[in-house]
C-alpha cells in the first residue's frame, strides 16, 4: 500500500540536508533546513548567534 504524498502542512516539508520532516523545519529564506541541521551549518552560511 503506497502513502499519501503530502502537499499541504508540516509533513508537506524535509529537510534537505538529513530529510527529517514534520516540526522544526525551517522554511524561511528558502533554507528548508531542520533546526539540527541549521545549528551545524549556520556559522558556514554567514549566521551569527547574539545572545
């Protein structure tokens, strides 16, 4: 039996770097990263954490 492919909602998106999908995807800027992936590769991407 194959599975619905998701258009719509959290499920709709992966993440690129390691596909994990559901909550935590970062969507803004066109980044389609997970927050874990986006903790790794921010600094390489020219982001800087302020406290």
């Amino acid at each position: 039996m194959s599975q619905k492919v998701r258009t719509k909602g959290k499920g709709a998106y992966v993440c690129r770097r390691c596909g994990r999908k559901g909550k935590g995807i970062i969507r803004k800027y066109g980044l389609y990263l997970c927050r874990h992936c986006f903790v790794e590769v921010a600094p390489s991407m020219g982001w800087r954490k302020y406290e």
